[in-house]
C-alpha cells in the first residue's frame, strides 16, 4: 500500500508513520519511515530513493507517536532535507549529512 499502511496476518491495518517528498520528473524521493524490519535503523530512520532504489538510509529521531505532531515537525525541516540531497550524473546517490538537517 502506499500510503505507509500495510496488513497484518488477521487483516488488521498496523499504521507505520513515514513522512516523504516525491518528485517524480528528478525520481526524487526524501523520506522519513518508521518500521520495524530495519533493526539497525530502529525505531527511525530517514532515507533518499532513486525512483524504486533506495541509495540512502540513516537512522533519524524519533519525534512522537502522533501522526500530527511528526507531520509538524518533519514539514519543518523538509526543505533541508532535500536540499541536502546529493546528486551524481543527474541522479540522487545521498545525502550530505553536514547539512542543517533535523535527524
């Protein structure tokens, strides 16, 4: 699904909060995912896509267990974040992490 839902095995819905910028036309993808299937990136982490390939992950704060609250505060630093994105032969390939980005 995509709108950062899936199914659990008895077809309840888990609701796995994720914040993202898509553009589409530079195959752009800046987002910040919480799930549990990345151990080492728990409970957080952010990450740049290369249309369906990811080519950057790190772990990143957690903000809240609110939808509104991470949404306020993950808008804020938006523009950083992909600003901060790092391109190679018109491709993103990371993220500079020196920039002023809220983790």
């Amino acid at each position: 699904m995509t709108n950062g839902s899936s199914l659990n095995e008895v077809g309840h819905f888990l609701i796995k909060p994720w914040f993202n910028w898509n553009e589409p036309e530079r195959r752009l993808l800046v987002e910040w995912q919480q799930y549990s299937t990345y151990e080492d990136l728990e409970p957080v982490h952010r990450q740049v896509n290369d249309g369906e390939t990811t080519v950057y992950q790190q772990r990143a704060q957690f903000i809240d267990a609110r939808p509104l609250a991470v949404v306020e505060q993950r808008r804020s630093s938006l523009y950083d974040a992909v600003v901060a994105v790092k391109w190679g032969q018109g491709r993103p390939v990371r993220l500079d992490t020196s920039a002023a980005v809220v983790a």
